[in-house]
C-alpha cells in the first residue's frame, strides 16, 4: 500500500522567503504525481502535474521535482507572498484511477 | 462547465436523516471520483466512476453510502441514516478518462454537519 509523507506539517516564514516543501512515497512504480493547493475550508486547487518520465515541472514562481527512483519529490515556491498561505498537498498516482495523498504541509507567509 | 461544481456547498443536517450531495464534472470527462475529508485530516478515497460505471466503490465506509452516475455526467452521492462520524468535506474530482495521463480537477467540495 502506497504511504505519502510531507514534511514539514506546518511552516511558517516571513514575506520574500523562498519554501521548500519536501513529500516523500513507498512505492516507486507511480504514473504521475500532482502538487495541489487547499485554502481553509475549501477544495483543492491543481498546481503541478508531474508524469513519471518528467524530472520537473515549473509555473511562475513555483517548481516541482521529481525523483522517482528515490521516491521524492519536493515543491518550490520563490520569493514567498501572505496570499500563498494555504495547505500544500502532494498525491501520486500508482493505480490506474486512484491518488493516494500526503496528509499536507501548512504554510503561513508573514507580512 | 469551467470547472467541478458541487452544491450545496454546505449541509446541516440532523442526526439520522438521508442527504444527497451532486457533483457536475468538467464536461467530457469520463471520470468521476468522490473523496472524504475529515477536520484535519487527509483525503480518503470512497468511489470511483468510469461513464456510468463506478469499477471501484471499496471506499465506501458502510452501506449507508452510495452513489450513482447518470448521462455520463452528474454524480449524487447519497447518505442514508446519517451519523455524527459523517460530517467532513466531501470533494469531487474528475478527469478526462481513467488513463494514467491526466490529472484531476476538484470542486470546492461540500461541507457536511452532522448534528
């Protein structure tokens, strides 16, 4: 059974400061793994979408790599802004169908 | 549609009654899935809809829960008899076809109280 680790659970960092947020999973054999975003109390914003074959995946400010071999993958977001507080939740694919997820990492972005 | 819409997007309900939630997928996708979550916690699988077929309904917590797919578009998952342990998040997802490929959109979910 596929276990999606992010670490940290919480950050916290002031304005302008780059993040790193590192997910790390068991299983090796995936077909993608997609970085998504969550505001409080609401649903889930796609970010980055990384196929197995790719090594990263960039969108403005943000980047996602991939290690699949080693089973990690880590999310930077550049020159940190309060409007990217929000849960950060990585999901990898191993199935033809279902995503298994991380429980998240909670970023606060200090003015 | 744009994007995954779900409604309502928030539901109170007593103890015991039946509740339906619909999800509207992004159109012309062919896959459909419904996830849980609960207060501060991760993202539980309950079903999975390939057309109007649902292959995978192994999340699914009890037989109080069920689903349905009509026109290879809209979703109703229904809960029957509700239970306080029922109230989360309910998310809906879909992506183009079952491949491997895509990703999914989500819909902003739908907020379930059990009282």
């Amino acid at each position: 059974k596929q276990e999606v680790t992010q670490i940290p659970a919480a950050l916290s960092v002031p304005e302008g400061e780059n993040l790193v947020l590192n997910c790390s999973f068991t299983d090796s054999a995936i077909y993608n793994l997609q970085w998504f975003r969550q505001d409080p109390g609401k649903g889930l914003t796609s970010l980055l979408l990384i196929q197995s074959s790719q090594r990263e995946q960039t969108s403005g400010r943000l980047n996602a790599s991939l290690d699949k071999s080693s089973g990690r993958s880590t999310l930077y977001i550049a020159a940190s802004q309060p409007g990217d507080s929000a849960t950060y939740l990585c999901a990898v694919r191993d199935d033809d169908y279902k995503l298994s997820f991380g429980a998240g990492t909670t970023v606060t972005v200090r003015a | 549609g744009a994007g995954v819409s779900q409604s309502p997007s928030n539901k109170v309900t007593e103890k015991g009654k039946d509740v339906e939630l619909r999800c509207d997928p992004i159109s012309g996708h062919t896959a459909l899935y419904w996830y849980r979550q609960r207060l501060g916690q991760g993202l539980e699988f309950l079903i999975y809809f390939q057309g109007n077929s649902a292959p995978d309904k192994s999340g699914l917590p009890s037989d109080r829960f069920s689903a349905e797919r009509t026109g290879e578009s809209v979703s109703t998952l229904t809960i029957q008899r509700t239970q306080q342990e029922d109230s989360a998040v309910y998310l809906c997802a879909s992506s183009l076809t079952g491949g491997v490929d895509y990703g999914y959109t989500f819909g902003s979910g739908t907020r379930l109280t059990v009282v």
